[in-house]
C-alpha cells in the first residue's frame, strides 16, 4: 500500500496550495477530539498584539521560532520578528517583539505532531539541510462595531517557503474566507475554515493569501477565530 500522505505532498507541490481535511488531518497525527480541545485550550493564553491594536485590530498571538535539521526539531531563542522585503506589506523590515510560546505549548506532543507533518510538505517543495520555522498561534476578535481583520495588509506573501493555516475553532463568527492566488492574479483557491483541524498549506514563493474580516453572528457576543500558522523556510 502507498503513503497517502506522500501521495498529498506531491500533488501539493504540484499545485502550489492544497487544503487538508480534518479526517486526514487527524489520522495523520492520530488525535481525537479530546486532543484538540486540550491544544485548543493555549489558545486562552496568548498575549495581545500591540502591533495590531496600532490598527485598531483586537487580536492576540505568541510566537515560536525552531531550527530542523538532521530530523530534529530544536528550540531558538526567540529575538525580533522581521519579515523580509517582497513580503507583508504593512511590516516589511520592521522589528516586532512578541511573548514566547508558553512552556505546556511548546512541549505539546500535538504542536511536535504538526511540525513533523508539516515538514513532509516543505520537503516536497525543496530539499535542503536546514530549516527555519516559525509557529504563531492567533485569535482574532470581532465585536459588532468593529470587524475582526485576520489579514490587514490584504494578500501578501510571508517570504518564506511553505506557509501554513491550521483552524483550531471559531465561535459566533461569520466571514473569514482564504483566498490564494497565483503571481499572476489567477485565483487557485477560496475556502473558509470552518472545522476544527482543516489545514490550509501554500507554496509563499509562488502564491498570495489573505483572509477576509470575520464579524460577531451574534452582535450581543464577540466573534473568535484561533488559528495556527506554521511556516517553513
């Protein structure tokens, strides 16, 4: 029998963005409910983001920052976040400052699980010795006067190799749909994440993404969507 996973990473090479369902999702990782709600639950535990609030944005974020190289994941220290030139808009060259990953994130088997199935991906697309990857877990928050803006700078690229979006919930929100073009302009993909553990994964040397603003269902409550993003370079 074939590697259905090798099979996936192939052909999402071949197209530059795939979205993998949460079935698939939770099989290749071996989890269950009980699992996501336990890694869900850090989400409670991220720290708001000044850089947004600028923008008038509520969301809250850490951030993460590991080396892989001969099979093994190791921890760096994490100093500023700085996106390269061709990429994010809003920050290009501009030295940001977040709260780390908490200790019970960082040693999470599931936060372990998704790195290794995620570096099967970036390995698709380039076959080097060492990686830099970056784990930023999100939560955007709506309220009726106020729209939740996932992306703020529009599409962008992250000016690195495999970009990733994994959904870990969303409560009272409508909106947030992803969408990802080609350089050319030519739309390859729009979808809204809307199950727990839909995984969202583009190729950022050759695509664009962006998530329209989420807005509360429920105007008397607000809207929220956590997400993880992974990336690879």
């Amino acid at each position: 029998m074939g590697n259905p996973l090798r099979v996936d990473a192939d052909t999402f090479a071949a197209a530059g963005v795939c979205v993998m369902p949460p079935i698939d999702v939770a099989r290749s990782l071996g989890v269950d409910e009980d699992v996501w709600t336990r890694f869900g639950a850090h989400w409670d535990e991220l720290a708001p983001d000044p850089y947004a609030a600028e923008l008038g944005i509520q969301r809250l974020r850490r951030y993460g920052h590991y080396r892989f190289a001969d099979g093994l994941f190791e921890p760096v220290p994490i100093g500023a976040f700085v996106q390269p030139q061709d990429s994010n808009p809003l920050y290009v060259e501009r030295d940001r400052h977040f709260e780390p990953l908490t200790d019970t994130f960082a040693s999470d088997p599931l936060l372990d699980g998704l790195l290794r199935l995620l570096v099967r991906f970036a390995t698709a697309l380039d076959d080097v010795a060492e990686w830099t990857v970056k784990v930023h877990p999100f939560r955007v928050l709506a309220s009726a006067d106020s729209d939740g803006r996932p992306t703020p700078e529009g599409l962008h690229r992250d000016g690195v190799t495999l970009v990733t979006s994994l959904l870990i919930g969303r409560r009272n929100a409508v909106g947030g749909e992803s969408t990802v073009f080609d350089m050319d302009g030519r739309r390859l993909l729009a979808t809204t994440l809307s199950e727990r553990g839909t995984l969202l994964l583009g190729d950022d040397r050759r695509t664009v993404h962006g998530v329209s603003p989420i807005r509360p269902l429920d105007e008397s409550a607000p809207a929220v969507r956590d997400v993880l993003v992974i990336t690879f370079a």
